[in-house]
C-alpha cells in the first residue's frame, strides 16, 4: 500500500510538471515533424494534391461504359452482354476526402479563434461541392450534410442527402463560400494554393461557376429554378469563369511527389476502351474542330506507311478512307494527301454497330485484320499499322513514351519524356456553353445565346488548345515536328490562326437554324468540349437526348437487335453488406430511391440492364430517352 501511494504521489508531481514544461515550451518554435494541429494552409495543399476524379477506375472501366451507353466512344464489338453491368462504382471517396479537410480546418478556426483562416475552408468546401456533384450524377442520393463530422460529436451513420436537397444544399454552400472569398479580413498563403495562388476573386468566380453545374442537371425537374440560378449567377458580383486564365486548370507538381500525384500514371486507357466512335470523328472534321486533334491521336497512316505499302504491292490492302484520300501520280506513287490535307487526313474512328461478335468481324472486318492486311514485310522485319485514332492518352496522364510509326527496318523515333501533368476540370468555355443552353432555354440573361454559344465554342477551343501544349501530346507545336516527325509532309497539330472563325462558319457548327437545331448544336458543342472529361459527356448526352436519332450532324445509331430501353443510364447498385454498420440506411436509401440491388454482394452479374434504364436517378427521371431529343 505504501509502494503504491508513493507511486500515485510521484505520478501526480510528474504530470504537474510536464504540464509546467508543456506551458514553458508552448512558446517556442517546434520543428515541423512535431507539429500535432496542422496550419490550415498545409491541409489545403493536400487536399487540393487529392482533388481528382480521373482515377483509373474512372478511365478503364467508367470511361468504355460511358462511350457505349452514349455513343460518344466505340468500345469494341457490342453484344448483349456488353450492355450488362458489373460493379457498382463507389465515387463516394471524392467528395468526402474534400469534406474531411473542409470540417478540420471548420474546427481548427473554431478551436483556436483564427476567423482570418475561413477561405481555406471555403476552397476545401468548394472542391467538396465540385466532387460532390460528380458523385451524385452516378450515385444519386449521397451522404453530404452530415458525414463526415464524428469525430467533432457527429454521428457514425449519416443520412443520405437526396439529390434534389443536395442541390438546395451545394447552392447555399457555395454562396457562403463566396462570401468569404470577398470578405477583406482573409489571410491566405498564395504558395500553400497551388490552383490560384491565393487569389481570392479567382476563388469566388470558380464557386459562382459551379451553381451552373447545378443548374444544368436541374433542368428536367425543375426549369424555372434552373433559370433562377444561371440569373443569379450572371448577377453576382463575384462574376464566373470567362476567361483561360480564371479556368480551373492546373498541375499538382513539377516532378514526381510520390503517388504519381504529378503524372497522373495510375490513369490508363486500355486496348479498346480508348476508341474513338467514327461519328464523332466525322463530326468533328466536317466542323474543322482542331480539339480534334488535342482528343485522338493520329493513325499510323503518314505519307511514307503508304509509300511503303506500294513499294511492297500492298496497295490494296490500305484501309479503304487512305485510298481516297491518298492522291497518286501517274506512276502510281503517293503524290500528296487529298481532301482537308493534313493533319486532318490522319484521323479515324470506329463505327458504331451492334451484332454479335462473327456477325461484328465480317461487318467491319477492314478495322480488324491485322494478320496480314496492314502488316508489312521489309527483309527481316515485319510491322502491323494501326487505321483508327484512340483517345489522346498523354492528355490523361504524363508518363507515355510514343514511336512514330516508320517503315519495317526504318528509324526508331521516340518521345519518351515525362511531363507533368495538366488538368482542365472546368473552364469557360463549358461556363459559356451552359449558358447558351440555359438563354436559348428561355433564361434572362444580358447576352444573346448565340453570344454566349460562339464565345463558349472559342474559349473551349483555345482552353484545349492550351492544356495541350502544357501536357507536350505528339506533333503539338513545330518543334516536336521537327524533332520527330518521319514523314516531310507531316503536319502539326496546334491551334493556327483563323481556325476558330473557319469552324464557326462551318454549317455544322454555324449557329443557325430553328430552335431545336440551335439547341442541338449547343448540345453538341458541350459534348465537344466534354470528350477528355467523360462523367461531364455522359451526364450531358443523358440529359440532353443528344447525339439525335437521325440528326444530320451526329446521328445516335438505334439498334435492331436493343431496345433504347435497354441501354444503361446508371451504374449497378449493389446489395449491401449485412455486417456494414451503415446497411439498413444504405438498404433504406435504395429502397427510396427506387433501385433494385444487383443479384450478388460484389454486384457482379446483373444480366437485365433494362432495369438501370427504367429504373432512374433523381436528376435523370424526366429526361429523354437515348437518342430521343425533342
């Protein structure tokens, strides 16, 4: 017993005194390793490190789902199976990474009185918001309003945010945020921001930009409340991205900083799923898009593979576009590229059919037989060329290494540099468009829809044009042509001078017509700007109707053998778990929601994908059915 009081009595003096020399330190410098509450301005550097959505889940499953079910991507051959899905894809993690910083620097302020520190949880709120939206055009109903806050007396089980609320919600949130972007008395590290660089107007303008996302979605269910939004945003004073240099566009490092977090490794676009649709592809020529070239690459098609071609009497065996388009001189040698020239010339997607898989290969087998038809034998050396463009996949991640395509036996030509990566999330050229939209759609707002439509067309144009000279893609710029090029005629990709105007005055993007063909052409136009950004195309072509069953721009293809019914227009949900903390709630919110789960705990299996046509999201339950546009 004496032992013990002894021990409870030195105890006692030692907590004294460790509190006293807790009190006598308390005004010292500490090294940063030692530091247990985090500057505010750190936690933003890191949450604006984990802001992403382009994921490689995103891109290698999300992404070929998304091109089939709306057309604006050719994923291979299509079967019935192909129209089932799999997974449920959790986008849950987004958001709430973002919310997460948010709450902590809500309650490091509150704990430590520094009001000053608000804007940093009004750029984490804002991410969070920007996310949030995502996550809820695939999920529907989300836990918003009160996740995240457990640890700060919250609850373990947060209620599910309806869709409809969340957007009531993400307005309110994001006009209080803008608030504090304009209140004079915020402090903020411009070096700690790494998207605007502390500036705070910037920071105001992106969150009042937004609310059109927003509004956009809300349309089908509510018109006039999506008008009121795009009037008031028009109406702040904090003003909306309308400008390149205002647009959320960034890199998160120079070099890598673990996690690939500068180049964006983990994102890869596999075989097929990175397809283009030859429709679109059409499209885009016939409007003398020059994204286009930013979007795909160019096929292996130069001037010298088809030299190589006659040289070896396989003439014949070019894709039937190359022939057309290759003009011979009288002794049968390529001479120079007809039609639009190059690099125009270079680009070709697949088409978009449906039949089963023989049925497929002897439909289109032009695109496929590369055992002999496109393979050239020079001596020893043999090479298979490729006739279709994929997706451009150095302007979804910084680590890709490209060869020029060259004869069998010639040069090896490579760019194998690693260049961080460049994101454009959102920008104003998408800002503008949705407001062409929402003018043309009866909203009062200061410019005309064709105002808004021709500057959104410019400023996407000159947006892309930028991230991709940022992200250093194959044949930008005069210097990687002659660096690399192979072919003398190969031509290089960046924006030229005069192109937007020749595109503006292109009947397919002219805006004229009635009301419904100017719709269509704006429609069009945001699905243009959308096709690095595949959440934004789907949601767009979901909501819109657009591309058109038998529009004479870009026709959705209707199918014989699937019903548009049976075309997909959500992901699978899957039964929750029984041991989840969360499953009568997660079961509830279903139940709500109207789904049906999928037929297994991993969602796996779902053979009747005409239940996630039918069976709708909040957002998504007035709208047009595929290819069905008024």
């Amino acid at each position: 017993m004496k032992t013990n009081k002894f021990f409870l009595i030195l105890t006692a003096i030692c907590v004294l005194g460790l509190s006293s020399c807790r009190e006598q330190f308390a005004e010292l410098n500490q090294s940063p390793s030692d530091v247990t509450n985090p500057d505010p301005s750190y936690m933003l550097t890191r949450c604006e490190l984990l802001f992403e959505f382009n994921d490689y889940t995103y891109w290698f499953y999300n992404q070929a789902l998304y091109n089939r079910w709306s057309q604006m991507g050719a994923s291979g051959s299509y079967t019935e199976e192909s129209f089932a899905v799999g997974t449920a894809v959790n986008w849950q993690s987004n958001y709430i990474t973002m919310l997460n910083y948010r709450n902590d620097i809500d309650n490091y302020i509150e704990a430590y009185d520094h009001p000053e520190m608000k804007a940093y949880s009004a750029m984490c709120g804002t991410l969070a918001a920007f996310q949030a939206i995502y996550c809820s055009d695939i999920m529907g109903d989300i836990q918003y309003t009160e996740a995240c806050k457990y640890k700060f007396g919250g609850t373990l089980t947060p209620a599910y945010d309806t869709v409809e609320s969340l957007y009531n919600t993400l307005i309110d949130d994001l006009d209080a945020y803008i608030a504090t972007f304009q209140d004079q008395s915020q402090v903020v590290v411009s070096r700690q921001d790494l998207i605007y660089k502390g500036d705070l107007a910037k920071w105001a303008r992106l969150a009042n930009t937004i609310k059109l996302k927003v509004a956009v979605r809300l349309y089908n269910n509510n018109p006039d409340k999506a008008k009121q939004i795009a009037q008031a945003v028009v109406g702040n004073s904090a003003g909306y991205i309308d400008s390149r240099e205002d647009a959320l566009i960034f890199h998160k490092a120079d070099s890598d900083t673990g996690g690939d977090l500068a180049y964006q490794t983990g994102n890869s676009l596999s075989g097929y799923m990175g397809s283009s649709s030859g429709n679109v592809i059409k499209y885009m020529i016939a409007s003398r898009d020059p994204r286009l070239r930013f979007f795909y690459t160019k096929n292996s098609y130069n001037s010298k593979i088809v030299q190589c071609f006659i040289d070896n009497e396989k003439y014949e065996d070019l894709p039937g576009y190359v022939k057309e388009l290759a003009v011979l001189d009288e002794d049968g040698n390529f001479k120079e590229w007809g039609g639009p020239g190059e690099p125009w010339v270079r680009y070709f997607g697949y088409p978009i059919v449906f039949r089963t898989s023989e049925e497929y290969k002897a439909l289109v087998g032009e695109y496929f037989d590369y055992a002999d038809r496109y393979t050239v034998k020079v001596g020893e050396s043999t090479k298979s060329y490729g006739l279709y463009s994929n997706f451009q996949e150095e302007m979804i991640r910084g680590r890709v290494d490209f060869s020029v395509p060259t004869v069998p036996g010639g040069p090896v030509i490579q760019d194998t540099e690693d260049v961080p990566w460049w994101g454009l999330y959102i920008g104003a050229g998408e800002t503008n468009l949705y407001l062409a939209e929402l003018a043309q759609l009866g909203a009062s707002l200061p410019k005309s829809a064709e105002d808004y439509y021709n500057r959104g067309v410019e400023l996407s144009v000159q947006e892309w044009d930028f991230v991709a000279g940022k992200n250093k893609i194959p044949y930008y710029g005069q210097e990687w042509v002659a660096g690399h090029a192979y072919a003398a005629d190969e031509a290089s990709i960046e924006l030229k001078d005069g192109e937007i105007a020749t595109m503006l005055a292109t009947d397919a993007v002219k805006f004229t017509g009635s009301n419904s063909e100017k719709l269509e052409k704006i429609y069009l136009q945001q699905l243009m700007n959308f096709s690095l950004m595949p959440n934004d195309q789907f949601v767009t072509a979901r909501r819109s109707g657009y591309p058109k069953i038998g529009s004479k721009l870009l026709p959705f293809v209707k199918f014989k053998e699937i019903e548009l019914a049976g075309i997909p227009r959500r992901f699978e949900f899957a039964n929750p778990l029984i041991t989840d903390v969360m499953h009568d709630i997660r079961l509830a919110n279903l139940q709500s929601q109207g789904f049906t789960p999928g037929t297994s705990q991993s969602g796996m299996g779902f053979t009747n994908s005409t239940v996630l046509n039918t069976e709708r999201l909040w957002q998504d339950k007035n709208a047009p059915q595929w290819g069905s546009a008024q």
